[in-house]
C-alpha cells in the first residue's frame, strides 16, 4: 500500500504497514468465516495468529507516528478501523470455556463488520482499500464506481436506526454510480438469528457496488426474525420498501428476497406469502417453516422462482432439511435450484454470491460472463 506523495516518509512508512496489514486481516477473517466449522475453530485459529502478529505493531506504530495536520481526519478513520480489525482477531483468537467460544466468534464477525464500516470511507484515499470494496473485475474502473456525485440523488449507505436496541430498523446502500436515470434492481438480504442488517450489509456491499444494485438490509424487530407471525415482520419490510420507492428508482421486476439462516426460513415465508413484492428468492441454510403451509404458500410457489443452498456440514439446521425443503418446493411447482455445498457448514458462502446474482438476473453478471460482454 504505497504511501501518497507529499507524506513525510516515517509517517508513509507506518501507513502503508497499518493499511496492508488490516486488508490482510481483514481478507483472512472473511475466509475464517466462510469456513467456520466447530471441529475446525482450532485450525482456523492458527492461519489468524499470524495475521495479529502483523496488525499488533503495525498498529501501535501508526498510533506513535507524528500525523501531518491535514491528515489528522484520515488518520483517526484508518485507526478505527485498524482497532475494530484488531478487536474482531482479539474475539476470534479468545482461548475461552468450550461454552463461550460461539459467543467470542459471533463478536469476532461483528468487530469485521465494524472494521469494514470504518474503513469504507477511505476507499477512494486508498487505492487497495478501494479494490477491497470490490469484486477483482471491477478493480480497474473505480473512478466510474465513485463518479462526481449526481444533484439531488443521495447516494451510499443510509442507516434507519429503529428502536432504542437497534431491532426494526434497516440499513440500505445505494451505490455511488446509481443517478436516477433508471431503475436499479433491489436485494433484500436478510441476517441470521441475534444479527442486524448493518452487519450483514458487508455480505453483499461489494457486489452492489460492482453490479449495481440497491442492498436494503432489515434488522428484524425482536432478536430474530417473526417466524411463528410473520406478518409482523413481513409489515415492517413493507415499510422498509415503501421508504425505498419513494426515494430511489427501484426495478420491481426485479426484486431478490435473499438471507441466511433465521433469515432465509423468514426469506422464504415474505417472498412465497400473498403479495409479496419479491420476484426471486434465493435463500442459504435455512428451512421451509411449517407456517408455509398453514398460510397457503405452498400453493403460491407453482412457477416462483426459488434457489436453495445448504452446506453439507450444516450443524444447526441438518441439510435433511433442505432435502425435504426441495421435495416440497418441486412438489408445488416452484422453479427451483438446489445447491448442496460440500465445505459448507452453518455460516454464509461469499462465494455463492456469484452464482445467486447470475441466477436472479443475468444483467447482474460479472462482466466476462455476460452473453452481451
């Protein structure tokens, strides 16, 4: 991460070190993530060691560096962002009781989340920040990504924060290329249980940007999502939308209802219910809810379209599950994708992304890939 002309030399220095440093933390978290497995934790303990190591005196001499006056905004964003990345390996290496690890990884995932936030507003001072936030085919057109913004249009991550804990609001981003000028497809993406939307937002920000689509990412009123009620929730994501309408053009022809876990069983129960605005779901390691069936979904899934990923190593919700999910989906009609994951257990596949957004909508595919490219 090569220091800006016109920064003294010993500053530069710690920068580029803090910088390259919380990028390469930050990239083995989100692999640690997509791994993330019980019988596993100690492995993946291992690969991050190395990555504190790294972080810890990077940091601590960023901290000592004399700042250059004009920078000092700069500075404090970038040791935020170092002091969450450090916070979330801190979590995830945490030798604690056998009953406490989940606790220590879920803080872990969210200190990411945080880092990721804090960071966000240096990818255009930071040119390998930039390509972070960024598919790899994107990485040489960040200039049309960041455009001069466009009168009128807000644009970037806006936050609805809800109640006093956080639960009911949402978090949405707009890209920074979106002008108005048409009407961009919509991801609704849905967190897991006890998880918040300006968490899982991260989950899908770097294809938005890229692809270019709207990202709202609710967090659920109570602590997951209304399962046994879903109109309660499924109200709320009404609202969330209506909000979105008014302010941004939205495709509703093209509309993703999207989650994980607690997320995708409640992805499933707004997108197939009557009405819906959700013109696709694409759901991961969740369940079909017994409350499909009382409310009539079943019978609303005839030509739906529907796509199911489940992790083979699925510790929470048994891929049986998801094999019984497909049966009664094929059965109604729906028109579905199944994908078993071998290496997947109860945790999100970044990777599958890829997939999901060439499947919802092939305008959304990466570049090389499109039949128009």
């Amino acid at each position: 991460m090569a220091a800006s002309s016109g920064i003294p030399d010993a500053y530069g220095r710690a920068l580029a070190r803090l910088g390259a440093s919380v990028l390469r933390a930050l990239e083995g978290l989100e692999a640690a993530e997509r791994r993330l497995h019980p019988p596993d934790i100690p492995l993946l303990r291992e690969g991050l060691g190395s990555a504190r190591e790294r972080l810890a005196p990077a940091l601590r001499a960023f901290e000592e560096a004399e700042v250059p006056v004009d920078l000092a905004p700069f500075h404090a964003q970038l040791a935020e962002a170092a002091g969450h990345t450090a916070k979330a390996l801190d979590a995830f290496l945490d030798d604690a009781p056998r009953d406490r690890v989940v606790a220590c990884i879920l803080e872990a995932l969210r200190e990411r989340c945080r880092a990721e936030r804090a960071l966000y507003p240096l990818r255009q001072a930071l040119l390998p920040v930039g390509r972070h936030f960024v598919e790899p085919a994107f990485h040489g057109q960040l200039d049309r990504l960041d455009p001069a913004p466009t009168e009128g249009v807000s644009v970037g991550i806006y936050e609805a924060p809800g109640d006093r804990d956080g639960r009911g609001g949402f978090t949405l981003y707009v890209p920074e290329s979106y002008d108005g000028s048409r009407a961009w497809p919509l991801v609704v993406a849905l967190h897991g249980g006890s998880g918040r939307g300006d968490e899982f937002l991260w989950t899908w920000l770097r294809e938005a940007r890229g692809r270019r689509f709207l990202l709202l990412a609710p967090t659920s009123g109570g602590s997951t999502w209304s399962l046994d009620a879903p109109a309660r929730d499924g109200a709320a994501l009404e609202s969330m939308l209506g909000f979105v309408r008014e302010r941004w053009r939205v495709d509703e022809q093209r509309v993703l209802a999207t989650g994980l876990s607690d997320g995708a069983t409640f992805a499933l129960l707004w997108g197939l219910g009557e009405g819906s605005p959700a013109t696709a779901i694409a759901v991961v390691s969740g369940v079909l809810h017994p409350a499909n069936f009382a409310l009539g979904n079943l019978g609303r899934a005839r030509g739906r379209r529907v796509y199911l990923a489940h992790g083979s190593l699925d510790w929470l919700f048994p891929v049986s599950l998801a094999r019984l999910a497909r049966e009664a989906l094929s059965r109604a009609g729906a028109d579905l994708v199944y994908r078993e994951i071998e290496d997947l257990s109860h945790t999100y596949p970044r990777d599958e992304n890829d997939r999901i957004l060439a499947w919802f909508d092939a305008s959304l595919a990466l570049p090389g890939a499109r039949q128009d490219a």
